[in-house]
C-alpha cells in the first residue's frame, strides 16, 4: 500500500491477476485498474506469456520509503 500515492495500471500485454484489498479480478490487454491512495494492493502473471504494463502514479509524493510491504513472497524489504 502507499501512504502519499494512488496507481493505474493500464495492461499493454498479457493478463495480470490483480487483487485490491479484497477484491481480486483479472485484467486483459487494453484494461486498467485503478488502486486508490492506502488501498492493499499486489499483481501477479497468472498465464505463460509476459505481461507488460503502464503505471501511472498520482499523489504528492513518489519516494521508495512510500511502500508500505504486507507480505512479501520474494523476500524484499
């Protein structure tokens, strides 16, 4: 989540599995999804092929120290 920032995510290539707090849906090429400012969010690639997207970030601030890690499965502080 983020403290100082929403997200778009608008799929270029590839379907994502996106999950916003509770709620998770699969996105397609030319979908976006929005993530509002605090929201929980997490993107996997459920398929084989690569997946490409645009983030598109909007708030009033865009520092690393602005991700706020729940739970990470790749082990990243």
């Amino acid at each position: 989540s983020h403290n100082h920032r929403s997200e778009h995510w608008v799929v270029v290539e590839g379907t994502a599995k996106v999950t916003i707090d509770e709620n998770v849906q699969t996105v397609t090429e030319n979908q976006s999804v929005y993530i509002p400012l605090g929201a929980i969010h997490r993107m996997e690639n459920p398929g084989q092929l690569p997946l490409t997207l645009i983030e598109v970030q909007t708030g009033t601030y865009f520092g690393e120290d602005d991700i706020v890690r729940l739970e990470d499965d790749y082990s990243r502080n």
